[in-house]
C-alpha cells in the first residue's frame, strides 16, 4: 500500500480483482482434509485433546502422535497464510464496514453456532462422566456448569482467531488512512506487479525463516503454557507462526507474491522441509523430545521446526500451482463445501467413534477405517446442510 498526494480527497479506488487462484481453493480442500485426519489420529492415539478418544493399546499409536505433532508444526499456519491472502481484496471492495459485517456473519455467526449448538451434542458423553464422578462425592454437577468450566471453541479456535487478526488489519489499515486524510493525501491499493515480473525471494525467505524461529524460541520462553483456556486455544505456542504467515498473506495479495514465485522455489522448499524434518526428528532422539523453554535444545528443535515449516509450506504451494491450478466439478464441489466441512466434521468424527466403538484392531487400522468413512461423510454433510435455505451465507 502507497501513499500519493492528492489535490481533494477521493474515495478509495480498488485495482481490478486478480484471477481466481484454483490451486488455493485445491490446496484449502487438501488442508481440510489434512484436518480430518489429524482428529481422526487423535481419536486413536495417545493424545487426549478431541471429544472422543480410545488410548492405543499398540505401538502403532505412537505412528499416530507422530502425525500429530508434524502437522501442528505447519498445517494451521498455511490455513493462516491463505486466509490472510484474500483479506485485502474482500477490504477493498466491501468498504470498512461492509467488510466488518461479512466477517461477523462468517466467522463469527458460525463460532457462534458451533458453540451454542455443535458442542453440547459433542460433549454428551464427557458430561455424563462429570455428572457420574460428582454424584460419587455427593455433589451435584449441572449442565450449565459442566458447560461454563469445560468451555473451549474446538477446532473452531481458527476462526475465532482469524477474526481477531481480521479485525485487527482493519483496525491497522484505518489507522493508516485516517493518518493520511490529516495529511491531506489519499491512500491508493498498490497497482499489483506483473505475474512474470521477477522476484527476489530466497534471501527473505532465509531471513523470515530464522526470524521466525528466533520470536517463536522467546514466546514459547516466556510464555510456556501449552494451552490456554476458555480461549481454547490448543496451541498458543505457534501464535507467533499464525501471526506472521497471516502477515505474509496479506502482504502477498498486493504483491502478487504467490503467482510471481518461481518454481525453484518449490525445490528450496521440498530440500529444506525434508532437512527440516530430519533435523527436528534427529534432534529428538540425541537431545530427547522435551526441552526446557529458553535452553539450547529448544532453539535447536525450534529452528529445524520452522524451516520445516515455510520449506513444506512453499513445497506445497508451488506444487498446487503447478500441477492443480484448475476447476473441475468435482473439485468446484469440493472446495465449496469445504469450510462447511471444517465447521460440522467433529460431528461426524464423534459419531463414528461411537459406532466403531465395539472394533478390536490396531490404533493405525482404525484410523485407516474411519479415515475411509469420515472424509467422505463430512463432505456429504456439509453438502447436505448448506442445501438448508440461508445456510450458504455462513458456511
């Protein structure tokens, strides 16, 4: 965004809309995906932080947690970043208001209704082990109260941060521009670049990367708790990776970042997420999985974390580009269902637990199994209830 003089005051005039990005919409779809899998881990793994849970009785459960740890290094924060791309966009051609509305109406109305509606249909179990353990110590344990003390958004902690880090470029942006009203100027949106104007990436790329390790490496330093509650945020650890990726999208849509990126970019990422990983797997068995918050160890994992992290990042980016830049029916419907899919998918998966409940088999077999039913069903859910008149709006 630029400064220019003006000689009057003129209303802000929004540079053409860019072309539709296909490949975002096809990797928003693999991410969601990404999504159901990760909870459908947790569901038969050794991490107990979803609604519905079975401990693994095997080895193979550790398979499952190790899935779960390497997708929190990176998945959110891509979600992060894409949100954050069409961000300006929506500003400019909604106005400040018009653009409050819409994000309160579809992100707020649906944190909303998954917290009024989706989560007491989650949660029934887990209440009636509360009731159950109060009633042993002759107390009594109301809804009303299981509800207050155990509340958190679930899943829907993204959009719940992704509205405040939406509200808050509003807020910065009408800052800048009121500034520039004192000063007798007008701010204008940036003409974006050509798509084969050339870029310069690779030194920010190196320099954002360590930057963000080294903010990462003294957040978690000072503020170590692993969740936060009532927020529900699950991890508030990797608010500095949201933060800035979100950031980077932003910055991106004016730059046209993600079209003028070139495909060595790709491989960078590709080397440095398989690096990366190496390194932070590595680093796990010589200096053990749990380091002290300020120690060398934990800049050691939280500097081969977050190179993992941007290097899969602009491997998948530039892949999607590549190879998955179009629209199909199929893949139109995915993506349209797609954050219907996010908001209604722990029904489904709470559901299926349920129902397999009585299935011996090892953790990773009843992951394969659920994997196989939950993705398609939540897509037949979602595509089910956005048929609901109004529903469309909001999801």
């Amino acid at each position: 965004m630029t400064q220019q003089p003006a000689p009057a005051l003129s209303p802000e005039a929004a540079p053409p809309p860019p072309r539709r990005l296909h490949y975002v919409d096809n990797l928003r779809v693999a991410m969601t995906v990404l999504v159901v899998l990760h909870h459908v881990a947790l569901t038969y793994g050794n991490i107990p932080v979803w609604f519905y849970t079975e401990p693994a009785q095997d080895p193979t459960g550790g398979l499952l947690d190790l899935l779960v740890v390497v997708d929190q290094t990176y998945f959110m924060g891509l979600f992060f970043l894409l949100a954050g791309y069409f961000v300006p966009g929506a500003r400019d051609r909604r106005g400040r208001r018009g653009f409050v509305r819409e994000r309160l109406v579809r992100l707020g109305v649906p944190l909303l209704l998954f917290a009024l509606l989706v989560r007491p249909l989650l949660t029934t179990g887990t209440y009636r082990m509360f009731a159950e353990g109060a009633a042993a110590e002759g107390a009594e344990m109301p809804y009303w109260l299981f509800y207050v003390i155990t509340f958190d958004p679930g899943p829907m902690w993204f959009v719940e941060v992704l509205l405040v880090l939406s509200l808050t470029y509003v807020m910065v942006r009408g800052f800048r521009e009121r500034r520039a009203e004192r000063r007798g100027t007008a701010v204008l949106p940036a003409s974006r670049p050509e798509d084969t104007a050339p870029l310069r990436w690779l030194g920010p790329v190196v320099a954002f990367t360590v930057a963000l390790a080294l903010v990462s490496f003294v957040w978690r330093w000072v503020n170590p708790a692993p969740y936060w509650p009532f927020v529900g945020l699950p991890s508030p650890d990797y608010l500095p990776q949201y933060a800035a990726l979100f950031t980077v999208g932003v910055l991106a849509y004016r730059r046209n970042w993600f079209t003028r990126l070139p495909g060595r970019a790709g491989g960078y990422g590709g080397a440095t997420a398989v690096l990366g990983l190496a390194a932070f797997l590595g680093g796990g068995l010589v200096l053990g999985p749990e380091n002290a918050p300020g120690t060398a160890p934990a800049l050691f994992h939280m500097v081969a974390e977050t190179f993992f992290a941007v290097g899969v990042t602009l491997a998948l980016m530039v892949s999607f580009r590549r190879f998955l830049d179009r629209r199909t029916r199929p893949s139109a419907f995915l993506a349209d269902n797609a954050f219907a899919v996010y908001f209604l998918h722990p029904l489904v998966l709470v559901g299926l637990g349920t129902a397999l409940s009585g299935w011996e088999a090892p953790a990773a077999v009843k992951f394969l199994g659920m994997a196989a039913l939950a993705v398609p069903a939540c897509w037949a859910l979602a595509a089910a209830v956005r048929a609901i008149p109004g529903a469309r709006r909001i999801l």
